[in-house]
C-alpha cells in the first residue's frame, strides 16, 4: 500500500512513468515472494520443530532445507530480482522527482533490493531497518509537500 500511495504522490508529475514501473514490477516480485515467505515457510518450519521436539528426533530439522529449496524456491528467488528491479525504478522516480529528497529512495530501494529471507536474522532486522528508515523518510517528505502539485514546473 506504501508503494500505492508513492505512485499517487508522484502521479501526474515527470517522473510518473517510472513510478508506475516501479509498483508494478515491485507488485509482481511481492507477489511471487510471498506464497513462500508468509506460506509454506512459517507453517512448514513451525510443525517441523514441534515434531522434533515431541519425537526428540532432531534428525527432523533437516526438512528445513527442504523445505526452503523446495519447489516454491522457483517463484523465491525470481520473486526477489524482480522486486530489487522494481526497487530500483522506485529510487529512480524518487530521485528525478525534485520533490522527495534523493537519498530517500536510495534508503528505500537498498533495503528493498538486498531483502532476502534466508539471510541470518541479524542481516534481516538490518536490512528491516533500511526500509523502514526509507519509507519513514519519504512518508514525512510526502506529508510536508501535501502533494507534487506544489512543487511542478
């Protein structure tokens, strides 16, 4: 939804295209993402480690992998490239905008672009951060401009 309300604030400015690139292409990468990040991953890992800690047979746990690198692996992985390009056409829109501060979108399409759920948890709560900082930041830009149309030539 954040990324809708960036292409309405942007709308009907010169940097629209990109903009619009940039939901749409981030919207398909979400969307191959996450079936397997908020699907099979939480409720498969979960009963994983019940089991094995019932049976105490930590042998269990190497379902794990199979799990990750399963067949959902096919829509992971070219899920998260396309999200880094529609990341990079969202820094792009936010830089050339002239109304939102360049280094807003760089913030914000980094974390975007580098999100990787099997990354170890530290990585992740990082990579959390910069997007979080990035889209704080644009949020705030956005509600002090009340709208693009103050600033078009």
């Amino acid at each position: 939804m954040g990324l809708l309300t960036l292409f309405t604030f942007l709308r009907d400015t010169c940097v629209e295209r990109p903009a619009a690139q940039g939901l749409i292409v981030s919207w398909i990468g979400i969307g191959l993402i996450l079936p397997t990040v908020f699907g099979t991953e939480p409720f498969a890992l979960r009963a994983i480690g019940q089991a094995a800690i019932q049976q105490k047979n930590m042998d269990l746990l190497a379902l794990v992998m199979l799990i990750r690198m399963g067949p959902q692996a096919r829509f992971l992985f070219p899920g998260l490239l396309v999200l880094a390009i529609g990341a990079a056409l969202i820094a792009v829109a936010v830089w050339r905008s002239g109304v939102l501060p360049r280094w807003s979108g760089v913030l914000f399409a980094l974390g975007l672009a580098l999100f990787f759920p099997l990354f170890p948890r530290v990585i992740r709560i990082v990579d959390g951060l910069l997007i979080g900082a990035g889209g704080i930041w644009i949020a705030l830009s956005m509600l002090r401009h009340h709208g693009p149309n103050e600033t078009r030539s």
